[in-house]
C-alpha cells in the first residue's frame, strides 16, 4: 500500500513536472558552417519563472534563443517548447511566443498603427495593460517608428510584448539602449506583468540592470549549460565573504577577488553552518560558475 | 486560417503603404504631366491631338513596377538578417505569408493599376478639356489588349516572384539577367537543334538563313494540326506550367532559406 502510495505520488510529480516544464531541450547540436556551438546542449525551463541567460560574448545566447523559438533549426537532438516542436513554426505555438530581439527594423508608420496592425496576431492582447505600459514608459502612440530612439521603439516592443500574454517571453539585451530611469522602469514592468502562467527567458550582459529580477539564472559557456538553478541555491552551499588579506589557496575557497578593503571569497559552508555572509551579486556567481564549471555540475544542488 | 491570411494582407499593405503611396503618386504625375505636354504641343503646333498616353503607358507601369515590386517583396522579411525574426515569429504558417505577398503582386497590384489608371484620366481629362480643348478620352481597361498584357504579366510575375526568393540581394536586375541568359541559351539550344534537324532532312549544306525562312515559310502554318497542337502545348507550358512552377519553387525556396538562412 505504501509502495502504490509512494508510486502514485512520484507518478503526479512526474506529471506535474512535465506539464510545468515550458521547454525542454535534449542533446542538441548546432553548428555554423563547420564551426560547432552546441554538442549535446541540454535545457529545461519551468512555468512561472523570470530566467536569466547569462553567458560570454559568442557563447551562443541569442542562437540559443533563436533555436528555441524555432528561428533556427539544430542539426541534432529534441526541442519541445509549450508543447510544440519549434521547427515546424505552428501558428498556435508563434502566438504564444513573443521574441525582442536586441537589433530589429521597425516599418515606417506610427506606433498606434503598429499595434492595430501587430497585436490582432496575439489572441491575448490586453490593450489596458499596454496603455499602462506606455504610459508607464512615457511613449507617445502618435509618434512615427521612424522618429524613435533605439531606447523609445525597445520600450515600446518591450510594452507590447509583455502585453501580448503570451505563454513565453523571450528578450535579448533588453536593456541596451535603455536610459538609467528607463532600466528601473523596465524591472518595475517586467515584475508587474509576471504571472504563475507565464515564463520570460532575459539574455542579457548587463547583469546589475537584472538583479532581483532574474531567477533562476541559466549560464552557458564552452557550448554547454552549465549552470541552471536559483541564487538561493548557491547561497545555499556557499557563503561570501570579506576577509582583509588574500586567503591563498585555502581549502574550500572556490573563488576569490581583490576589492577595496581586502578580498571577496566565496567558500563551502560547513556542515550546520548558518553565518549570512555577503549578499551574492550575478556577477559575481557568473565569475564563480565560468572558473568552475564542474563545481555546479549543472546546478548548485 | 483565412482570417490570418487577411492579417497577413492588412499587413503587407499596411508597411509597404508609404512606398506604395510614393509609387501611385508618381504615376499619377506622369500621366498628368504626358497627357498636359501632348495637349499644349497639339494646341500650339496645330498638328492635331495625339491619342491619350494611358494605354501606352499602362503596359510599362503594369510591368516595370510590377516586377520591380514583386522583387522586392522578400528582401526585408527573408533576407535582413534583423528584420526577418518579426516575419518568422509572425503567428501564422510559411505558406501564408508566401500567398500574402504572390497574391498582392500577382492579383492586386494589376486590379490597383487599372483603377489608379481610371481614376487619374477621370481627373486629368476634364481639365485637358478645359484648358486645352483636347477630347475626353477616358483610360478603358477593356480595350488594348489587357486580358493578354494581364496573362502576360502572370506568367512573368511568377518568374519575378522566383527570383525574389532565390537571389539575397539585387533580385530585380539578377532575375532580368537571368531571364536573358537562360533565354539566349535556349535560343542557342533551338538554332542547333534546328540546324540539326534540317540538315537531316535538307543536306549539310544548309544555312541558319535558309532555315530560318523556310521554317517561317513551310512550317508555321496555323492551319496545320500539327502546329495547332504544338502551340496549344505551347500556350499550355508557357501560361500554365511555368507560373505553377515558378509559384511553387519560390514556396520551397521560402521554406528553405527559413531554415537555413541564418547559418
């Protein structure tokens, strides 16, 4: 009885888990030209999370994102996204994806005849909220495309995206082009428009315009994921601190920067240990995770 | 799926409208501008009023700027590497989004043309009349041949399309140069195998002159059932054949390069 119990209950996680897990990627390989990106690249991303991807410059963030979205095809390997296999581009599937690119023309008419003509596409379009939104961001729906800063046209793609409600929210370099009001603006919008139902996946270098925003992170390096899982869960197992001098080669120590007044470390904790530490920063975690990537296996737990 | 498809029309129309707006402007100009010119020279050289210029002039926009737009109509969507995520996240199938820009440049730009052609006489005529006195000669769409320049420009159009598809930069002048090559290599291909065939029949010594005037002479004869039949066949591969399969490699070739565009 308690064998059936036990089974009947990791049957529902297993169902629970796969009905969560907004994309799935297995054994992936990419290649451009002779040139391989991925080999054997795997990922999962669950329901209800704001990812971020952080990664080197040519690590294959945006081809990653473009390989999800079905904008490239891998050479190997299994892609499912909501559901759907992103190759075959089905129209269900694109209507619940928004994509923003980092670089992208717009055409030349106004933003108010954007909208009219791009949002009847997205059976989900809330046309309260991108009032808010543009309200929020200060755009002028009259305005041409064509006389908008880079800055101007991302919020307005940003707004109208996140008005979209659609299942999956992908945005690349969001934040470049953004002034420093524009960059609060944009996390304080990003986080008023999350929802249990939705997943946002954020590439981004700009990882201080992303702090308490994204999480959990997603690291990609050398053509592998090398990291997928929460701050809180490094926090977990490791502890950073400030100590005066250079702690040498220590044991425990998996990374160490010099800073004004001494050196940061992260270290193991040890068993029962319960010290608070230093706030861990994404930037840090990116440095730790790169110069160790076999130290998180994938993830920190 | 026919309500996408109408987005997808809205669309096209709605980001080419400003270019589109531009183009229907200029003819208007044109027209106004020739038809001005013929009625003050014929008012002041007292040589009489030339006919009106629409006809002349239709068949030139009708295939110049209809092929020109035909070529164009992928370069953005299918060929920039920043602009052609939008076309490819757009919620909507690859053979959608084909038809939506084939059926404007085939169907719609030729009834668009017609109708910016009757409007601008329905303008430019009155005031010719009173101005110069030259006759009301409206633009008819019925006469002149239109349901041959129309066919014509179907099949055409459809040769345009392929190239727009095919080629990634430069597609109106690449497809004219290859519709010249592949013309004078099938030219080149018919005069050897004529020559071939004919000196089978007439000896070796006969001269390209000679087969040209003798084909001309003995063998075109509508009247023949022969030649009826091979010009059916004829009508049959060039009005039917070749568009469907202009219309159809350009599809693949769209499927194609949204695959492997980007790598």
């Amino acid at each position: 009885m308690a064998n059936e119990l036990e089974s009947t209950n990791s049957a529902i996680q297993v169902a629970v888990s796969v009905k969560d897990e907004v994309i799935h990627m297995q054994d992936i390989g990419f290649s451009y030209g002779r040139k391989p990106l991925f080999n054997h690249l795997n990922l999962s991303v669950m329901r209800g999370n704001i990812y971020g991807l952080l990664g080197k410059n040519g690590s294959g963030k945006t081809t990653l994102l473009k390989l999800l979205s079905g904008q490239l095809f891998p050479s190997e390997g299994y892609t499912s996204a909501l559901g759907f296999d992103p190759v075959e581009r089905k129209p269900p599937m694109l209507s619940e994806i928004f994509y923003l690119p980092e670089e992208f023309p717009l055409p030349k008419m106004k933003a108010k005849e954007y909208l009219a003509m791009r949002s009847v596409f997205y059976p989900r379009f809330d046309h309260t909220m991108f009032a808010q939104f543009c309200k929020d961001f200060s755009l002028d729906m009259q305005q041409n495309l064509s006389e908008m800063s880079l800055g101007q046209k991302k919020k307005l793609l940003l707004a109208f995206g996140l008005a979209s409600n659609t299942a999956l929210l992908i945005l690349d370099e969001p934040t470049n082009g953004l002034d420093i009001p524009s960059k609060r603006q944009f996390r304080q919008t990003v986080a008023s428009a999350m929802t249990e139902d939705r997943t946002f996946i954020i590439s981004t270098h700009q990882v201080r315009d992303m702090e308490n925003l994204i999480d959990p992170l997603i690291i990609l390096n050398d053509g592998a994921i090398i990291f997928n899982d929460t701050v809180d869960s490094v926090n977990d197992r490791f502890v950073m601190a400030l100590v005066s001098s250079d702690p040498g080669p220590e044991k425990g120590i998996v990374y160490k920067e010099k800073v004004l007044g001494g050196w940061m470390v992260l270290k193991e904790r040890e068993e029962g240990e319960e010290v608070q530490g230093q706030p861990l920063d994404l930037e840090t975690l990116f440095n730790v995770v790169v110069e160790n990537p076999t130290l998180m296996a994938g993830g920190a737990r | 799926m026919m309500k996408r498809f109408g987005l997808l029309v809205n669309r096209e129309v709605q980001t080419g409208k400003r270019d589109l707006s531009i183009y229907a402007l200029t003819i208007f100009l044109v027209l106004f501008a020739s038809e001005t010119i013929n009625s003050f020279v014929a008012q002041y050289s007292r040589m009489g009023f030339a006919p009106a210029v629409y006809d002349g002039l239709f068949s030139n926009f009708l295939f110049i700027g209809g092929f020109i737009i035909t070529s164009l109509s992928f370069a953005s969507d299918m060929f920039s590497k920043n602009g052609q995520h939008e076309w490819l996240m757009l919620p909507a199938t690859s053979f959608e989004k084909f038809m939506a820009k084939g059926v404007l440049s085939a169907f719609v730009y030729p009834i668009a043309i017609i109708l910016l052609f009757f409007l601008t006489s329905v303008v430019t005529e009155p005031i010719q009349l009173l101005f110069f006195g030259n006759p009301v000669t409206l633009f008819n769409p019925f006469t002149g041949g239109l349901g041959s320049q129309l066919a014509s420009y179907w099949v055409w159009q459809s040769v345009f399309l392929l190239g727009a598809t095919y080629f990634h930069k430069g597609h109106f002048f690449k497809t004219v140069l290859s519709i010249g090559g592949i013309g004078i290599a099938l030219a080149t291909l018919g005069l050897l195998f004529v020559k071939i065939i004919f000196s089978l029949k007439y000896g070796s010594s006969l001269r390209t002159f000679d087969v040209v005037f003798s084909f001309d002479r003995f063998l075109l004869d509508p009247a023949s059932g022969a030649i009826g039949a091979f010009r059916a066949l004829g009508k049959i591969l060039y009005y039917v054949a070749l568009p469907i399969f202009c219309w159809v490699t350009a599809y693949f070739r769209v499927e194609e390069v949204q695959a492997t565009d980007a790598v």
